[in-house]
C-alpha cells in the first residue's frame, strides 16, 4: 500500500509526478536539440577528414593508424547497422547530458530540469561543445573521460551502483575510441594518486578513491590487445604512434636536423629523399608527394624507421626536444577555435558515404557540409564568443581554484585544478607529441567553461544565504 502525506492528497501526488516528468521531458528536448542544433541545421551528423576511417575499420575488419577499431564499431551499433547516422550523435549528446547533469549534482549544486537545460543551453552557446556532439568523431568522448575519471576517483561516494557502472562504460568507451584518451587517462590516474597522498591527513571534506578510475584505465590496457585479437587477429594498440611523434619533430625541424647531420644511415630510406621532407607535419604525413609515402606510408612499412628516428632524434637533442615540446603545449592550449576542418572537401569521407553505404547516399550529398555550405566565415563568426570565452575559462579556473579553497568548497577547487591539469596534459599529448591544431584543445575546453559556470552558481547561492 502506498501511503502519501497527510497534507497531500493522491491526486496531487500523481499530478506533481506528472509535473516532474514533463519538466524533465522538456530538457531533455532541449538540451538535446542544442547538442544536435549543428546536425539537425546540417541535415546529416556533422563529418570529419577521419570519419571515413573509423567507419572503414569495421567494414574491412582492419586496423589502421590512429583510426580506433572500436569507435567504428560504437558507429556501426549506434547507427543500427549503418542504418542511420542520427544514432552515433544522438547517443554521444545524451552521454555529454548525462554527465554533466551527474556533475551538477555530485557536487550539491541544482540539477533539476531548469538547471540542467541552462547549463547546456548555456555550453551549447558559448562554447563549440555542439560542433562535437554533432560529429561522427571520437573528440565528443574525450571530456567526458575526464568528467568520469573526475566522478569516479573524487566524487564515489555520492554515486549510485547504476551511476559507478554507467560512468565505467563511458570512460571505457572513451579509451578505447581514441589512443590520446588512453595518455590522458594515464596522466590523470598520476594526478588521482597524487591527490590522495596529498589530502591524506589534512582534514578536507574531499576524499579520493584511487581503485574505480585505476580499474578502468587498467581494464583499457588489457582489453584493446584482446579485443583486438579476437576480432582482427592482431594483439595490438591502435597502431601509429611513432608516426604522428616523427610528424612533430618534421615541424619542430628536429627530423631534418638529425638526418643532415648523420646521413647516410644504413636502413634508413628518408636519408636519400632529404630534399623533399616537407616543413609541417600535416604535409609530411598527408601530402601526395611527401617522402613519406615512398618510405611506405600508412601501410606500416614505414613504422620501424621512423620509430627509429624517433628514439634517435630525442637522444640526441633532449634539450631542443624539451624546449620545442614545450612551446607547442603552449600553442596548443591557445589554439581552441570551433571549425578546425570541417570546411574542408572531404573526398575520403565521401566515398564510404556514397559507394560502400549507398543508402546514406542522397542524405550525405544533400547535407549543407558536402554543399560547401559550412564555411570558415561561419566560424569566424562564431569564434568571436567562442575563443574569449575557453580563454578566459581556462584563467577562470585558477580564480575557482582559489576561491574554492578559500570558501572551503574544496570539491570545486580540486574539479578546477583537475580540469586545467587535463587541459594541459591534452596540450601536451597533441600539441608536443603531434602538432598543434584547434580541434584538440577546443573539443575539451568547454569543462573550463562547465566549472566556472558551476562555480558561479555556488558563489551565488552562498551570498543569498548571507544576504538572508
């Protein structure tokens, strides 16, 4: 028998159910038409270069460089088959709601249905949050492992069973989808554990479970080689590491360096095309006529040399490798424009939409991006907002840090140092380890943002408790 309060009748016990329910109905529409306000403008999920990639790994069963078989296969389940490509983008903004509503309320702030609605209407506006969701890439996934690694390693105690085991699969997901993800994880799992041995016996209302986030990362490592063999017959990463490494250094001109100053090398192929090494690592690794493809290209007969190079280049130069690594983490953090080659022709996309999945055909073609529709002036205009905002942000954060402390919610405090220390960590990992580009900062600038936001709420919500 259910028993209602004394002053509640069961009519307006159901009618304020039904309130409620409407009111989360109504977010969830919202803040799902603002995470898919790109595509849905577009007429088809937003593409990128590498989508055909990903998509290419389940239909050849294959593995290919930086090309992550299990992002392919989470486009081939969301997509029901490759039935509909609404899928993926609808599955990765009701993840990018989820969390950040669990957020709101794992650290005691409003999580209701206005609330919630307002902060991703409020994301959606100001940052490039929705170019992500919206986007058939493994980017929308790699805020939301740090949020899960943020919820599982400092915040277990105000999770559910079913809250633990759905983050576990997020963060999961996430590590599998992208191999950056995985260095991220690692880097933050050092930061987890620092974090425990420094709040240890100082009294703080934040305590740090180190087993939940360390499990996952953990299972990632043993699961992608099994996983991999299982169903492609190679124990393996995703392969290309060293390549996109040898690609920073072609940029940074330490390549270049170390060859003209030890060539010839026997074994080593790119000593005799010297001439042709091109000056950024995007024309190295993508142009026609770069040396790259006559060493092998992206077959894998090109890994073991520039492997070598690789080990080779950073021995014999450690101080200008340190020095060039740091300024291009230094670039990478600036560099968070909206946009960053998604106005580009995207031929290699267009033949797995076209030719090997005719039924996405018409609606691929037909799309404003294949239209040319998406331009660079789109984005200027919205990089007006977007770049000052993850500026100023990310400065926020160091404001949040301290004030956190002071006003004794050390939860948001630790959040704010934890968001800056993923955001470097990414600049790092992409920005020295690669090269620079917008889309690597700017798909993971937007917690910034989120925090700040959080931050402000909870500032506010202390002044009217003086003020009363």
């Amino acid at each position: 028998m259910t028993l209602t309060p004394f002053n509640q009748s069961p009519s307006s016990s159901r009618s304020s159910v039904i309130t409620t329910g409407s009111a989360w109905a109504l977010c969830l529409a919202f803040s799902i038409a603002v995470f898919l306000s790109p595509a849905l403008w577009n007429g088809f999920a937003i593409v990128f270069f590498d989508t055909g990639g990903y998509v290419g790994r389940v239909l050849d069963m294959t593995l290919a460089p930086g090309r992550s078989f299990f992002y392919g296969l989470f486009l081939w389940a969301t997509s029901l088959g490759w039935w509909s490509f609404w899928g993926p983008v609808l599955a990765q903004s009701l993840f990018t709601l989820w969390i950040i509503r669990l957020t709101l309320r794992c650290h005691d702030l409003p999580a209701g249905p206005a609330a919630t609605a307002a902060f991703c209407g409020g994301l959606g506006l100001l940052t490039g949050i929705s170019w992500y969701t919206s986007q058939l890439m493994p980017d929308a996934l790699v805020p939301l492992v740090v949020l899960g690694l943020w919820l599982l390693g400092f915040r277990w105690e105000k999770l559910g069973p079913s809250e633990r085991a759905g983050l576990a699969a997020l963060v999961l997901l996430g590590l599998l989808s992208h191999m950056s993800c995985m260095a991220l994880a690692i880097g933050l799992i050092i930061v987890i554990l620092i974090g425990m041995i420094v709040l240890r016996g100082r009294g703080w209302p934040l305590s740090v479970s180190i087993q939940p986030p360390a499990a996952v990362v953990i299972t990632s490592l043993l699961l992608m080689p099994l996983l991999h063999l299982a169903l492609v017959g190679k124990a393996t990463y995703t392969p290309g590491g060293p390549v996109f490494v040898f690609g920073g250094l072609v940029q940074d001109g330490l390549a270049q360096r170390w060859l003209a100053d030890h060539c010839p090398v026997p074994g080593i192929k790119l000593c005799g095309l010297q001439e042709r090494i091109p000056k950024t690592a995007d024309d190295f690794l993508w142009g026609d006529s770069s040396p790259f493809q006559d060493i092998g290209g992206w077959s894998g007969a090109a890994d073991a040399e520039l492997g070598y190079l690789v080990k080779a280049c950073i021995k014999t130069y450690p101080g200008a490798f340190i020095w060039t690594s740091l300024r291009a983490t230094g670039q990478q953090m600036i560099r968070v424009e909206t946009g960053d080659g998604l106005d580009e022709y995207q031929p290699a996309v267009r033949a797995f939409f076209t030719e090997l999945l005719p039924r996405t055909a018409r609606p691929f073609n037909a799309a404003r991006q294949q239209q040319g529709r998406i331009t660079q002036p789109l984005f200027d205009a919205w990089n007006t907002v977007h770049v000052p905002i993850a500026h100023l942000s990310v400065l926020g954060l160091l404001i949040v840090a301290g004030w956190g402390l002071r006003a004794r919610r050390h939860d948001l405090a630790g959040l704010a140092f934890f968001t800056l220390l993923a955001l470097l960590g990414n600049a790092f990992i992409c920005g020295a380890l690669s090269n620079p580009h917008d889309r690597y900062q700017s798909r993971l600038v937007w917690l910034a943002t989120l925090v700040v936001g959080m931050a402000a709420v909870c500032w506010w919500q202390q002044r009217m408790k003086k003020d009363i």
